[in-house]
C-alpha cells in the first residue's frame, strides 16, 4: 500500500463563500502516481468544511451559501460562544471536515457536474486543505 499526504492553502475573501479547489486536489492526485485508490480531502478548521457538489452552475453554491444562512442565522438571541462565530461552528459540523473520492486510473471519480469544494464560514481567512491519497 502507497500512501501520499500533502497540504494546500486557500485564501477565502467573504465571511461564507465555497471555493472549488477541484483542479488542486487532481494535481496531487496525478503527481501521486497512484492508479487506484481513495483520496481523502480534509479540513482542520472548525468553522470551515469540505464538500462535493455540482460545479457545472455557480448558482448551486449561492443557493447552499443561502440555505445555510437561513437555517443557522449568524445571530441567534440563544448562542452562547463569546466569538460571535456560532453560527460558522454549527454549519462546519453539519456540512463536515472531510470527503473521501474513489481514484480510478490516476483520476478522481466524480460525477460529470461534480466539483469539491472548500466551504467557509468564518472568513476572510487563509486555510489549509489536506488531501491523503492511498492506494
């Protein structure tokens, strides 16, 4: 078994915003060498998260941004966390720290409208993704 870790910075410039770090992630990838395998993308901050949606249309992630806002307000009477971020806290657990994507053949195994994407919520920050491929 083969195993490749790297890290990568992105740099948000709104409070939430989904950056699609797609092309990123399939550089590692294709300079693992790894033919088949899982690649893992992961994020270490508590008010970010990773996901994998459709990138085909720039109005999904508007539309999720909006969603989310709605749902999980930034302001709640009943937060309590002294930062005023609760609300980036709430949305990072329900949306997650991490995904993992079949690779196949030196490439990601993504949908054809599939992108993955780097979501903030606590911005404008500079981050970093992990990505693990393993074969």
């Amino acid at each position: 078994m083969s195993t490749v870790n790297e890290s990568f910075p992105v740099k948000s410039t709104r409070r939430c915003e989904m950056i699609e770090i797609t092309s990123q992630i399939a550089d590692i990838v294709s300079r693992s060498g790894i033919g088949n395998g899982t690649c893992t993308v992961y994020c270490g901050h508590t008010t970010a998260a990773v996901t994998v949606n459709e990138n085909a249309d720039p109005s999904v992630t508007h539309d999720i941004l909006i969603t989310l806002g709605e749902l999980i307000p930034k302001n709640h009477r009943s937060y309590q966390h002294a930062e005023g971020n609760s609300d980036a806290h709430v949305k990072s657990s329900l949306v997650g720290c991490s995904e993992h994507v079949l690779v196949k053949n030196g490439n990601l195994l993504l949908g054809t409208w599939q992108g993955i994407y780097f979501c903030e919520f606590d911005g404008p920050r500079n981050r970093n993704v992990s990505v693990q491929i393993r074969s």
